[in-house]
C-alpha cells in the first residue's frame, strides 16, 4: 500500500496544489493530511483544496486548538469537524500521529536524544510510526518525519512530505512561490509579513531550527 503522508500544509494552497498533482501521478492508494492543515494564512482555499481529494485525516494541534484567525474565517461546523480528528491513525501497520502517539505537542528531531525517540515508541505496536510537527524531514529506526508541505525549515523554498509503503520515500515539490507571496501579502493575516520574509522570500535553516527547538526541551 502506497500512502502519501502530507503534513503541516499550515493553509498554504499553492504548495499543496502542487504536491496534490504529484500525489494523482504517483498513483497512491491513499492520503493521509497528518495535522495543522488548515491554519495559516489562506484556510479557505485551502480546505477547498483539502475537501476535493479522497483522504484520511490526523489531528494535530493547531486543530485541537484553533487560533482567532482560523476562528474567524472558518464556519464553527468545520473548525468541530477539524477538532474531531482522530489522534492516531493506522494504516497497512503504519501509525499516523502528527507528534508522537501520545501527544500532538512533543518535539523530536533528528538531534534528538535515543530515551526521547524510546519514549515516544513505547508500547506501539506499528512497523512504522510517522509523525510531523517539527517540519523535517528525517528518519530515527521506525520513526519517520515526513516532513511540512506548507511551512518547512529546510534550508530550501518547497513543499516536503512523503510517501510510505514498504519503505519511506521523501519528496521534494516545487511550487509557485511569487503567487503564493502575492496572496499571502493580500489575504489579511496579521503574520502575513513576517512570514513572507523568514519562509517564502527566504528558507529557515536545518540547523540553526534543530538547535532551537532542542534548547526548548
């Protein structure tokens, strides 16, 4: 079975529209949106995005917890029908979380120490568990990021996330970054800006992400 895991789009619709053309030429058996879908700068054009593919969904916390401005442009039927996610989904022997099993928040990297991956296997019973949240790529045994479509910290301007069968392969997209820039800075967002500056007009590095978010822990 070949799933394409997408995660963390953060309502960006160019990245997912173009990863969704991939995902109709790789001929997977089945999509899976691992959580913080829809919240971010253009939540309706995303959902509309979201809504017109056949998918699985994880909940992750921007869902279980959405943000005024994701309260604002959504109806309250949709923001219940996001909360209501499962936590945890399985599939072909594969865990899909959007953290850990246990905790849509925790921070794991490639950095990580092995006791923090340990924990967050504990008890799970899958030949495969993956995750996002952190926005990068990489694989730790059987613990697997799949990487962010909307809002990756990459060194690199794209769309990351992957495709899980047998294996784990990563993919890198492509996508039209100056009519994303134009309509973020249209849209109304309060961290338009600010995010135009630090991910579109430049890409946040690897390293210099990893060493943060490991000081955080």
């Amino acid at each position: 079975m070949k799933v394409a895991a997408l995660y963390d789009v953060h309502a960006m619709p160019r990245a997912l529209e173009a990863v969704l053309a991939e995902v109709e030429r790789a001929r997977v058996d089945a999509v899976v949106f691992g959580g913080d879908v829809i919240c971010g700068p253009l939540p309706l054009e995303t959902l509309e995005l979201v809504r017109s593919v056949e998918a699985q969904y994880v909940r992750g916390n921007c869902e279980r917890d959405p943000d005024e401005w994701l309260r604002q442009k959504l109806d309250v039927e949709t923001i219940e029908w996001a909360r209501a996610w499962p936590a945890t989904l399985g599939l072909d022997g594969v865990l899909y979380c959007h953290a850990t099993p246990q905790d849509d928040m925790p921070i794991l990297t490639e950095a990580s120490s092995q006791e923090r991956f340990d924990e967050a296997l504990d008890g799970v019973d899958a030949r495969l568990v993956v995750a996002g949240h952190t926005h990068m790529q990489f694989r730790r045994g059987r613990f697997v990021n799949a990487g962010s479509v909307g809002m990756p910290y990459e060194g690199d301007v794209a769309a990351f996330w992957a495709i899980v069968g047998e294996d784990v392969e990563f993919r890198k997209t492509a996508f039209d970054v100056e009519r994303a820039v134009a309509e973020i800075r249209t849209s109304g967002w309060p961290n338009a800006e600010e995010f135009v500056n630090e991910n579109l007009l430049a890409a946040p590095a690897r390293s210099e992400t990893i060493a943060y978010f490991e000081s955080l822990v």
